[in-house]
C-alpha cells in the first residue's frame, strides 16, 4: 500500500539538480587538478580547487537537509546519503592533494602523476554522465552500469600508474639517498590514486541504486 502511495505522491526532483551542481563542482576541480599537474597557473588553480570544494560542500549540506525535510524522495534516503557523500569525498581528496603540494611547495610533477590526473578527469566526466542519467532509471541503466565498469577500469589504470610511479620514485630517488624527495613523490601518488578510488566508490553507489530501483 505504501508503495502505492509513493508513486501517486510527487517526487523531490530537484535532488538531481542539486546532485548535476555537485558532479559539475567536481569536473571542475578535476580539471583543475590536471592543469595544475601540468604545471599551469599553479595557484591559481590550487585556489579554485579549495573554492570548488566548499561549493560542493555547501551543496552536500543542502542534500542532506532536503533529505530531512522531504517526504517523497527519487530513491531511498540511505542511498541519497550515500551518493552525495561519494561524491564529496571525491573533491574532498582532491582538495587534500592540494593542501599536500603547498605544504611542500611542489611546482612541478612527475610524468606518471600528470597521467593520473588525466584519468582522475575521465573519472569526474564518467560521474557527471552518470548523474545526468539518474532522474530516468529504468531507460538509463543499461548505460549506467556501462558507465560504472568504466569507472572500475579506469581505476585499475591509475593503480598501475601509481604503482609504475613509485618505482620511478625509488629509481630516481632511493639509490641517492634523498628521502624527502621520494616520501614527498609518494605522498602525492598515493593521495591521487585516493581520488579515483573515490570516484569508483561513487560508481558503487550508483551501482546499487540502478541494482535497488530497476
């Protein structure tokens, strides 16, 4: 009966526009993660990452009280939770990255680490398709669960970059001598591979919800 009731009752639509504005934030700092990687505008584009993330995180916080305050939502409010926090982590891994190469005042990246954040884009721009898609489940799944194999795919692609990268690091680096050099080199490997790791996550979740909703 009460599943009868909901699908009389008008749904909160306006979710997928808030999720559209929070996968756009996350393009958009992806691709500025990828730029600065590739040696342009460095600060400019640390700053538009960190301002990127407080817009995504004022947008996560918008999710999570229509969640409270609505009584129909597109799907269940565990899975809405879930989404939106993925997707937050994502840029919240990004913007930690940043924090890292202003700590250590790095200007210029490895080869190996201007690929992963190549691959960190296509992630973000697999995402953003797919969030677009959510607002029509049943005719979109096919595409979104092509969609999250291709975020599983990309994923085993940064990881073997990052483990190429390393040993890059350890070949430049570890029969010199320069320690601070390779665990700094490291440190910012391992937080870029965390990136995409995220947006696999957010690919999980999408997963299930096409899995729970289909």
């Amino acid at each position: 009966m009460m599943n009868i009731f909901r699908k009389l009752m008008p749904r909160e639509d306006r979710f997928f526009d808030m999720f559209s504005k929070h996968s756009k934030a996350v393009l958009d700092a992806a691709e500025a993660l990828n730029d600065l990687l590739n040696g342009k505008d460095l600060d400019q584009n640390c700053r538009r990452i960190v301002a990127l993330e407080n817009k995504a995180d004022d947008i996560t916080r918008e999710v999570l009280l229509a969640v409270r305050r609505s009584f129909i939502t597109p799907f269940d409010r565990g899975d809405i939770k879930d989404l939106i926090q993925s997707m937050d982590d994502a840029v919240d891994m990004m913007h930690k990255t940043v924090k890292t190469i202003r700590l250590f005042e790095q200007s210029s990246f490895d080869p190996l680490m201007q690929q992963m954040g190549a691959e960190i884009v296509k992630a973000a721009r697999l995402v953003a398709e797919a969030v677009a898609l959510l607002d029509k489940l049943g005719p979109n799944a096919q595409r979104l669960s092509a969609i999250a194999e291709e975020v599983t795919r990309v994923e085993g692609r940064s990881d073997e970059l990052y483990d190429e990268g390393l040993k890059t690091l350890f070949r430049s680096h570890g029969t010199s001598g320069d320690a601070m050099a390779y665990m700094i080199g490291s440190e910012i490997y391992g937080e870029l591979e965390k990136v995409v790791d995220r947006f696999e996550d957010v690919a999980n979740e999408i997963s299930g919800i096409v899995i729970e909703n289909v």
